[in-house]
C-alpha cells in the first residue's frame, strides 16, 4: 500500500535508527533519513529542493 501512495511522489521519512531505515528501504520512499546522522539536515534541505 505504501508503494501505490508513494508512487511519483517526494516522500521524505525521518528514522532514529539504521535498522529502521534497512527495513523501510524497499518500499518506494524518495529519501530515508536517520536523525542520528550529521549529515541528516543538510540532505533534508538538499532533498527539498529538487
């Protein structure tokens, strides 16, 4: 069902995990992001410009 909703969409998920993440990787979601990560915000703002 995720896939049908996400489907030539921009979907952008925010995780606090990297086993959350592994397991959202194969649905159809543009970019997973982990909080944790210190890169987090800068591809948040990347992925919200294109």
């Amino acid at each position: 069902m995720v896939n049908e909703l996400t489907h030539n969409t921009k979907t952008i998920v925010k995780v606090n995990k990297f086993e959350e993440k592994e397991s959202l990787s194969k649905l159809n979601l543009s970019h997973i992001i982990v909080e944790t990560e210190n890169t987090a915000l800068a591809m948040y703002d990347e992925a919200m410009k294109c």
